[in-house]
C-alpha cells in the first residue's frame, strides 16, 4: 500500500471536505414577536424610488437641462440608466444565487469574490452611503436656508447657515433611524405620497396658462421656440462640461440598491430584489426624462424675475434672449450674468408653489434617511465578518432586529464631516465617484463568477450576460476617471490598500466557495494541460522530487533538505511505502511498490523526475537482506 503526499512550497488544509462558515448564518431570532419584514414594493421598489428621486432630480435637473440642453440631458439620463441597468441585472443574478443574508451588497460581492476583493469594498461601499446622506442633507438644507431668506431670516451666513441646519437635520434622522424599522418605513410611507403629490402638482403646472408673475421668472408654457433654443447646450462657468454635468446628475441614478442594502429586512430577497430594483428604475427613469423635457420645453434659461422687464412696444432693439420675441426683456441680468430665475438658476415650475418646495423636502429627507440607514446595515455586517480586526467593536446589534446602533452613530459622524463642507456639486461628484466604483464591482463579480464556470453559480433570475456585466464594470472604471481622475486615483488607492492588509496580513481563516477559488482551479487545471504541449529543455530543467520520507514528520531534516531547492520553484511529493503482510517481503516486491509511486504520482509533466531516498544511518543493526534491498533499491 502506498501512501503520498504532495508539496508545491506551500501548505495545504488537511480536512477532506469543506466546512461551512458559521458566520454566514443568520442567528435565530428570539421567540415572541418576530421582527419586521417588507415584501417588494414597499422593501424593494418605492425605498429605490425614493432613494433615486432625490436632491438632485429637483434641485440640479433643470440646471442640467439648461448647461447641456434636452438631448444631451437624455443622453445623460440614459447613459447613467445603462450603467444602473446593467449593475440591477447583475446584482439580481447574485441575490439570486443562494440565500442573501443582511450585509446588502457587501454580503453578496464578500461571498462572491471572497473576502480579500469583498472586504474593501465593504468599507467603500459603507463610506459611499454615508456620504450620499450628506449629499441628500445638504441639498435639503439649502432649500431651508433659501426660504429663510425668502422671510428675511438669516442666522449666520449663507453657508454656515446650510451647516446648522444640515446637522440639525441628520440628528432628527439619526433618531428616526434608531427608533427601528417599523418607524423609518412608516415614515418613508408618508414621504412616498407627498412626492407623488408633488409629481402631479408640477405635471399641472406645465399645462396652467402662465400668468405676468409666472413669465417674469422665465415660465411660458409649451412653446415649439423655447423648445428648439433649449435643445442644445449652454455650457458656462466652472462645471460648464458635458462629463462635469454627468457627475453632478449621476448620485440621482444611485439608488438602486437601496433595497439590497437592508436584504436582511426582507420576506423573500430572491424575489424581492429583482423586481422591485428593476420597476424602480423603469419608473425613475420615465420621471426623469419627462421632467428634463418638459422644463426644456416651458421654460426659457435666463430671467429676472422682475415684472417691470415687459416689453410694452413692438421694439426689441438691444434686447437679448428669446424672451424679447416672448414680450420680456432680460438683457440686464443676461449681461451680468445675475439673472436669478429660469431654466439656469432657479426655477418653480408648479400648480402650487408650496406642493414643490414639500416635494423637495420629501425627496431629500428621504433619500437621507435611506442612506443612513443602508450604510450602518451593510458595516455591521462587514465587521460580522471580522476581516479587519480594528472594526469589530461596531459588529454588535440591539433589539429583535438586531439594529446596528454602533454603527449608526459612526455613519452619523462621517455625514456631519461632509456636510460642514456645504458644497452640493462637489459632494456629488464624490458620491458618483464611490458608487461607480461598487457598481464597477458588482458586474465584475457576477462576469467573474460566470467565466470561471463555479459550480457554486446557479442563479435563478436568468436575464443577465457575463458580457453585459463586463461591459457594465469597464464603463463604470472609465467614468470614475472621466469625472473626477483624482477621486478615482484615491479610491483605487484605498482598495489596494486594504485588499493588501487582507490577502498579505490578516489572512482570515474565511472560506465562502468564492469564484476567485474557483477560477484558481480552472487556471491550474487549464496550465497543467497547456504543460503537456511544451517540450523540455536543459535551460527550463527543474528537480521535480519524489521524497521517501515516510510520514514526513518522522524525517524532518530530509523533508527540509529537499525543500530548501524545490520550495517556490518546482515540484515535492512525499512518499510512505507501508508493507503489509509478513515479515519477509522480496525485493521483488519492494521495488514493485517503489516503481507504482514514481508512475502514479504528479500530473501531466508535474510528475517526479527525480527521486530521493534517506541515507541508512542503522547499518549494524539491520539485517543483512535489508541492507541488500537498500543497495538494490539505489
């Protein structure tokens, strides 16, 4: 009977079948009542909604319409709506892939990639949601603070007075997270129908005829000339830029997965997140282009808003703008670029001034609220996972849902950092930054995770494409470049980073059937083939060894002998020859049991070409006929 064992240089698990990981169950919940759960719509489709209809939609589209006019602001909504397409597809064959435990987006790309890819885009990913809260936040404070103003109220200054309140509003949120799931669903109920409300309100104000009031501030209803002049576009000042106004509208596409993000709280994910994701970003998209058309269609860029601009005679000497064909000078605040209303600067176009300014308010708070809830979920279950010790102390959770109130303060904090910046763009062009770095990473996973062929790789929702996927994770690396290069260079940057300390320091003792082990098995499986078409050399020769140690930890020194040359470089097997049956063996026999270790072991031309035997130190004490089989073995 032969026994053999292999040495490439490195060690190898000894257990004869996988184990599972504990950690990747779900802890039973306590008995009583059990925690909450949301079925598609209301877990899935209207918390992406809400989180999609954001600051952005109400606060920076029709500023993009009016710097990149209607067409390339379509070609904006739809390039961004390919990339969350794309991404929505891929993350549903993941989701779709076995059981989804909390940890939204993290939990899925972790168990896919393993934790050495999955690990640092957990922090990403977390740091990404916390700043899209302060995105969200700002955006709503800066609406508080021009209606201050609108009654005289000034506390400080402009920007410090978007900072009290943006810091203010958080702390509310902060609470209404804390007071569990129940609450933060209720209350994204409630936000949901004031902004459908206010969706109908604007709708109604495209059609009222506008009136003096309305067309001082640049609103003249449907209009085939504001329609043609709106079409293409103005670029100006600093952001004037078709990849600059992307940027800025991209955070507005970065709510897809919002109902990933709380996986956990969900009746039935696998069914949920497809269809929910992809419903909300059919709706959102429809919303988005009917709003930059139609503004683009009613409205003209500059106005003053001041009554007394009306054109009172037939004469439009000197004036500017195609307003002068419409009966409104606007010359002044054109040529000193100080015009405060119209498609470039302000605009409330409405059936009820008030109903807009509550649909800002809801789609702001809402997508704040959102966001803060998603990242602290997603980090608890990160530092679950302990893949970076120094985190763990925010893994604990509380109550029946197991509510993460550590990490609610730390994603807390991180919001209040960025909105003491109060700069809107420059917050959005971050935020697109972060999430077109874990969009680019979902579709790698699920392309790597299809190519590699992993056993493990059976989803059921079956429309998506590993091409699709690739495509989605190539454009989503380019855009990173194109909107903010050094952003993009500083992400990569902590990637590596942390991918580093993982694979290099830490180690954890983790195995999740990841398709990067999987693709290891196909590489090498695919090389040793390969091998058998390669013709050998002298200049290419390496001692592959067949050791006769015997069980090796009873011939240390020869083991350590042979793997001082083979070790990283070529090829070790340990052999045992274990005789059985009588005491008297011929040689006959014993050199059988030599030559079917040196033919059966290694594979291909990974096969012993060398073979090494022990030097006999017990010469006067063994027998004469096994001094004789040593010598013949030789």
């Amino acid at each position: 009977m032969v026994d053999i064992g292999m040495d490439g240089g490195a060690t190898s698990d000894s257990s004869s079948l996988p184990t599972p990981d504990p950690g990747n169950e779900e802890s039973q919940a306590p008995p009583g009542k059990g925690p909450v759960r949301f079925g598609w719509i209301v877990g899935v489709m209207i918390r992406c909604m809400l989180n999609i209809w954001g600051v952005i939609l109400f606060l920076r589209l029709s500023w993009i319409t009016s710097q990149a006019g209607i067409v390339l602001t379509c070609v904006i909504i739809l390039m961004s709506v390919t990339v969350t397409s794309v991404t929505a597809l891929s993350i549903s064959a993941i989701a779709t892939n076995g059981r989804v435990a909390s940890g939204g987006a993290y939990f899925m790309l972790s168990r896919t990639l393993g934790p050495e890819i999955g690990g640092p885009i957990g922090v990403v990913f977390c740091f990404a949601n916390a700043l899209a809260c302060a995105l969200h936040t700002v955006g709503f404070s800066e609406v508080v603070r021009d209606l201050m103003r609108e009654f005289n109220v000034v506390m400080i200054d402009s920007v410090n007075d978007v900072r009290i309140v943006g810091v203010i509003t958080v702390t509310i949120l902060l609470l209404i997270a804390l007071a569990g799931m129940a609450w933060e669903s209720s209350t994204q109920m409630f936000f949901f129908l004031v902004l459908l409300i206010s969706f109908a309100n604007y709708l109604v104000g495209t059609v009222i005829p506008p009136n003096t009031e309305k067309q001082s501030i640049g609103i003249f209803g449907y209009r085939g000339d504001i329609f043609v002049e709106n079409l293409t576009p103005s670029w100006r000042g600093p952001k004037g830029s078709f990849f600059q106004v992307f940027a800025i509208f991209f955070p507005a596409a970065t709510g897809i997965l919002s109902g990933v993000n709380i996986c956990g709280d969900l009746k039935d994910p696998n069914n949920a997140i497809p269809k929910g994701t992809l419903a909300a970003i059919f709706w959102t998209t429809l919303s988005d282009l009917v709003i930059a058309v139609t503004t683009g269609v009613c409205v003209v860029r500059d106005a003053s808003g001041n009554k007394s601009d009306i054109l009172t005679g037939n004469s439009t000497d000197g004036c500017v703008g195609l307003a002068c064909n419409l009966g409104w000078n606007f010359t002044d605040c054109i040529h000193s670029q100080a015009c405060p209303y119209g498609l470039a600067n302000s605009l409330n176009l409405s059936g009820y001034p008030y109903l807009i300014t509550a649909g800002v308010f809801a789609a702001t708070l809402s997508s704040a609220l959102g966001f803060l809830v998603s990242a602290p979920k997603i980090f608890q279950r990160l530092c679950k996972d302990e893949i970076y010790p120094f985190i763990i102390f925010f893994a604990k959770g509380y109550g029946k849902n197991n509510e993460p109130i550590r990490a609610y303060i730390l994603c807390y904090l991180i919001a209040v950092i960025f909105i003491l910046v109060a700069e809107l763009n420059t917050i959005a062009a971050l935020n697109s930054n972060f999430f077109l770095c874990s969009y680019g990473l979902i579709n790698f996973s699920c392309f790597h995770a299809s190519i590699t062929n992993a056993p493990g790789w059976r989803p059921s929702f079956h429309y998506y494409s590993k091409w699709t996927a690739l495509f989605g994770a190539v454009i989503s690396m380019v855009l990173m470049f194109l909107f903010t290069w050094w952003a993009a260079l500083i992400t990569f940057c902590i990637i590596v980073f942390l991918f580093g300390y993982v694979n290099y320091y830490n180690k954890p003792k983790i195995n999740w059937g990841s398709s990067v082990q999987a693709g290891t098995y196909n590489m090498a499986l695919s090389y040793s083939v390969s091998l058998m078409g390669v013709e050998d050399h002298v200049k290419n020769f390496r001692p592959q060894c067949l050791v006769l140690s015997g069980p090796p930890n009873q011939r240390p020194a020869l083991v350590d002998f042979v793997g001082s040359f083979t070790k990283h470089v070529s090829l070790m097997i340990c052999g045992d020859i274990i005789l059985v049956g009588s005491d008297c063996i011929s040689f006959i026999d014993f050199f059988l049991n030599l030559i079917l270790p040196l033919k059966a072991s290694g594979l291909g031309k990974l096969k012993p070409n060398t073979l090494v035997l022990g030097f006999k130190g017990n010469w006067r004490e063994s027998a004469p006929e096994s001094i004789e089989d040593y010598i013949n073995t030789i």
